[in-house]
C-alpha cells in the first residue's frame, strides 16, 4: 500500500516539470509566430493583416462589422461596439473599452481565440454580442446546458499581467490551436498573389527578349517590347494582346498564342 502511494507520489511530482515545460514551448511557440505577424504587418501592410484576422473571426463575431471592430478597437484600444439579431429579429449593441490598451496583431489574433475557445467550452459557438464582450472582459453567460457561468474575461486576465500561456492554463485550454491558427494566417499573408490566378483577363505588361517567349497565364493584355527574332509583345499565354517594337529579323511583332497585335519598329528583309 506504501509502496504506491509512493509510486503515486512520485508520478505526480514528476507531471509538474514537464507540464511547466510544455507550456513554456507553446508560449515560446506562440511569440514566435505572434512576432511574424506583427512583422508582415510592416512589410505586407497592417490592412492586409487586420483583414486576414477580420476574415478568420468572422463567423465567430457575427458580422463583418462586428470583425473589423473587433480588430479595430483591440488593435488601437479603443472603444468596441457589437451588434446581434435574436431569434426573433431583435438587434442588440454592446459597447465596450478593452482594458489592455494598444496591442499588436499577434495578441490581438491571441485574444480573439482564446474568447472563441472559452466561449466553446460552455457550449457558445454562435455567440451574441454580449456573450463576446463576457468572454473578452468579463460577465455571465447562459451555456448550452442553461446553466450561467461568470467568465472573467481573457483581455481582463491579460491587463492583470498574466501571460497567455497563464490564461490559457487558467481558461483550462491549451495554445496549440491559438498557434495553429495564426500560424496559417501567417502563412496566408505572406503568400504573394498568384501571377497566374491573377492573370485571367487582367492587364500585365512586360518584355519580351531573344525569342519573343512570353510569361503568365491566361489572357493577358500587356505592353512590351521584343527584340531579337521578334517574338510576342506582352505577357501571357493563349491570347495576348500587346503592344511592342520589334527588331533584327524582323519576325512578326506581337504574337503569343492564337491572336495578337502590335507595331513593328525594325526593318526585315
């Protein structure tokens, strides 16, 4: 009997250390990815960021109000107003001052889905906007089950100092999710716009060299100039339509796929 109650105690001793470590991994883990977003923020532009959050959170807020407010007021520390349809019809607002103040991108995005997931436990997964501001600082819900619960509020937590790997732990959550999802946000920001599903009809311009090959994909409209055996003006592959000025051997100016149109500027023999 001694022996594992011994056996018992040891277990439990040796769960604290690595719990405590695995939670500081994710909170590293969630800093790393928390900086990339603030960084993208400055090199592909705080728009473009703000509307990745916006459109991730967008079923969970309500509206698209209600998500660019969100991260709006979060962002800037100002006042956020919230707005919900009931059952029957009836439009509710909420108004609300984020105790945290300024926050970046990444804690902002934090926020949002720490309050999603606390929200979730209770069984809210298509929350009002009053149980959202519950969630972000503070007050009583109705869960699924009818039972109220008092939340204290994730930016609330946040204000008080605690970091998120100790409001995750004190929600009863982990950050593996939070981390994830930002993760492939991340990863959707920073992904450039495709040249070739942005080409379909679109305007593109550029230069054709040597053997007039062109570039992109789809229709594609451009102006360019090809050299050489006077290969295709303008950007794309099917049909292209361009403007160019051809020279040495003189060859056709302007073609790239089934049709196209240009001005020569050399003389062919």
């Amino acid at each position: 009997m001694k022996r594992h109650i011994l056996i018992a105690a040891c277990a439990a001793l040796a769960v604290g250390p690595l719990a405590a470590a695995a939670q500081s991994g994710e909170s590293k883990a969630l800093a790393t990815q928390a900086a990339q977003m603030d960084s993208l923020a400055t090199s592909q532009g705080g728009v473009k960021v703000s509307g990745k959050i916006s459109s991730d959170f967008l079923d969970f807020s309500g509206s698209p109000a209600n998500a660019d407010g969100l991260v709006g007021g979060l962002r800037k520390g100002t006042p956020i107003t919230l707005s919900s349809t009931d059952a029957k019809g009836v439009i509710t607002s909420t108004t609300f001052t984020p105790p945290t103040g300024k926050m970046g991108y990444g804690n902002v995005y934090t926020s949002l889905a720490l309050a999603k997931q606390q929200l979730a436990g209770v069984g809210i997964t298509d929350p009002s906007a009053q149980q959202i501001q519950a969630a972000l600082v503070g007050g009583t819900v109705i869960g699924a089950n009818g039972q109220a619960t008092t939340l204290t509020g994730v930016l609330t937590l946040r204000a008080q100092g605690m970091g998120w790997g100790q409001i995750a732990q004190n929600l009863g959550y982990k950050l593996g999710p939070v981390i994830s999802g930002m993760k492939s946000a991340n990863a959707h920001v920073s992904t450039p716009a495709s040249t070739a599903s942005s080409a379909k009809g679109a305007p593109a311009s550029g230069v054709t060299t040597a053997a007039g090959s062109s570039h992109g994909q789809g229709n594609a409209y451009g102006r360019g100039i090809t050299t050489g055996a006077g290969g295709a003006a303008g950007q794309g592959q099917g049909n292209a339509y361009g403007r160019g000025i051809t020279s040495g051997a003189g060859g056709a100016p302007g073609q790239s796929g089934a049709a196209s149109h240009g001005k020569g500027g050399g003389k062919g023999n």
